[in-house]
C-alpha cells in the first residue's frame, strides 16, 4: 500500500505541476490567467504525471548522458502526446489541440517546438526534481503518504469518470449552420447555447477552445453535410 501510495503521491504532483505549466503557458502567450486548463475539472493534467513518471522510471539511468536524456524525453513525450491526441480523436470524435499551424507538426498532433520543451523538461525531471521529490516524500510518515496518495487517486478516478460521462452526454442544440471558416461565429453560437447547460459543459469548452474550430466540430452538434446545404446563411 506504501509503494502504491507513494506512486499515486508523485503521479498528482506532476499532474498538478503539468496544470501550472499550462496556466503560465497560457499566461505568457495571452496576458490572462485561464484555470481552464486540462481535460478534468480539477487542477491537474494526467498526461503530465503519466509522461514524467515513465522518464523518471525509464530514463533514470541515462541522467549522467545530457544529449541522450534529452533526446529519449523528447521521444517518449512527443509519442506520449500523438497517442493520447489520437485516441481522444477516436473516442469523442473531435481533435483536442491542433499544432498544424507550427513549423515541424506531425499531423498537428506533435510538433518540434513543443517536442523541445519536452527534452529540456525532462532533464530537469530526471536529473533534479524527481530525485528530491522522492527524498522528500520518503522523509514523511507513511501513512500520510498512504491516505494522501489513495485520497488524490480517488478523487482524480472520481473526477475522470465525472468528465467523461458528461462530455459523452454532451448535446448542443445547434441547428443552423455556419460556414466552417466563420470560427467567431461559431464559438459565439456554441457559447450562447452552453449557458443551459451546466458547469462541466462550458469549463470543457473553456479549457479547450480549439474544439470549437476544428472539421469534426460538424459531427459533434449533429449537422450533417445536408443541413449544411440546405442552411448556407
């Protein structure tokens, strides 16, 4: 139950370093702060502790090899990434990010910007954070580490499954069409028609409001190609 505790304690911490990652991404590039971040309601981002964790257990042995870590973290990241993109694709029908506008994109779904952030990060992982993370963490009394890491583990479950079904549930009245390029047009649409809807639905839609832009926006809302022409305004 340690082991399993303590695994749980550094999958939230890097979740939820993922989350303030992405706030201050965000931050940088818009001079706002958006909470809205990640697939799941609460402040953390999976994909983050998923990636960190697989580097700090596979890559550990690489620390001293700055190029060959660097490499390896960009690698398994960027795979990380195109997987997750492409089996969210598959599974709600619609892309969750799209880097088909950055130079060196693999389908939009991975890029080399993105992908070099990725290795810089991972060394600073691997070589320094992680190690004192676990020094720290093993310092604490062990049964803080089992009820605080079955707490957050529970509570994340909790709250993907929450996600999830309400994403699946989710249904827009959204019955005139609106050509594919009139992307303000959309969002506006989209947007008034979430205010009957509740939390779960516009904190989705503010954390990833390139959905609103993407071709299998169409599919999501029910508006076939032939609505699509019988409804040009």
């Amino acid at each position: 139950m340690y082991s399993v505790g303590l695994l749980l304690c550094i999958f939230f911490i890097y979740s939820f370093l993922g989350y303030v990652t992405e706030v201050l991404s965000v931050y940088n590039s818009q001079h706002a702060f958006v909470f809205s971040r990640g697939y799941l309601i609460g402040p953390y981002i999976p994909i983050f502790g998923i990636g960190s964790i697989l580097m700090s257990y596979f890559l550990t042995p690489y620390k001293n090899d700055l190029i060959a870590l660097f490499v390896l973290c960009l690698t398994i990241c960027c795979l990380l990434e195109y997987f997750t993109s492409l089996v969210m694709e598959k599974i709600f029908k619609l892309r969750w990010w799209d880097y088909s506008q950055k130079k060196f994109n693999i389908n939009g779904r991975v890029c080399l910007e993105y992908g070099v952030m990725f290795g810089f990060g991972g060394i600073v992982i691997v070589k320094f954070l992680n190690p004192l993370l676990i020094d720290i963490l093993l310092s604490l009394p062990s049964l803080f580490v089992i009820t605080f890491g079955f707490t957050v583990g529970f509570i994340m479950l909790a709250d993907f499954i929450i996600s999830t079904y309400t994403l699946l549930q989710l249904k827009i009245d959204f019955n005139v069409f609106v050509e594919k390029d009139s992307t303000v047009r959309i969002k506006k649409e989209i947007m008034n028609s979430l205010e009957k809807y509740h939390f779960f639905h516009k904190r989705l839609f503010r954390a990833f409001p390139n959905i609103l832009k993407n071709k299998s926006m169409l599919e999501l809302f029910n508006v076939s190609e032939k609505s699509a022409k019988d409804n040009p305004s």
